[in-house]
C-alpha cells in the first residue's frame, strides 16, 4: 500500500461494517465538510469495499489518491474532494 503522509490527511473515518449505502452516504457527509483538495482517510474491513470505493469516487467526483490493505488487513482509502 502506498502512504501518505499524515499531513496531508484532513479526516479519518474507521468501520468494521460493510461498505453500504449508510456508509457511502456518511462518507459523503464527511467530505462535503472538507474544501476541495483536502482528503479523507477511510479504512474498513470490508474485504469487497475496493471496487465500491473506486466507483463511488467516480460516480461522484472524487479522487481515490491511495488503496491498500493496512499492515492489520483492513482496506485503507485516501479520498481526495
């Protein structure tokens, strides 16, 4: 996994639930508190959240910087608005 530095990250959000509509749209709540180009750090456990993460950020316009599985398993994104 690549990692940025935790400067640049502005928010963090955590879950062990799997990534669904509840999630998505808490994490689009999240952003819409950020400015854009400021960036959100989302880990979960959900084994399948990579591929509705990237489509997520696509349907909405965000930027996925960064995806990776964390040295504890979890599947960590770093979301730019």
């Amino acid at each position: 996994m690549n990692t940025a530095s935790t400067d640049s990250v502005t928010d963090e959000f955590a879950s062990n639930l799997q990534v669904c509509f509840e999630i998505l749209l808490y994490l689009s709540s999240r952003l819409a508190r950020l400015k854009p180009g400021e960036t959100l750090a989302y880990t979960t456990s959900d084994p399948e959240a990579g591929d509705k993460i990237q489509s997520w950020c696509d349907e909405r316009g965000y930027t996925l910087l960064e995806s990776g599985t964390s040295e504890d398993g979890r599947q960590r994104f770093l979301i730019q608005k």
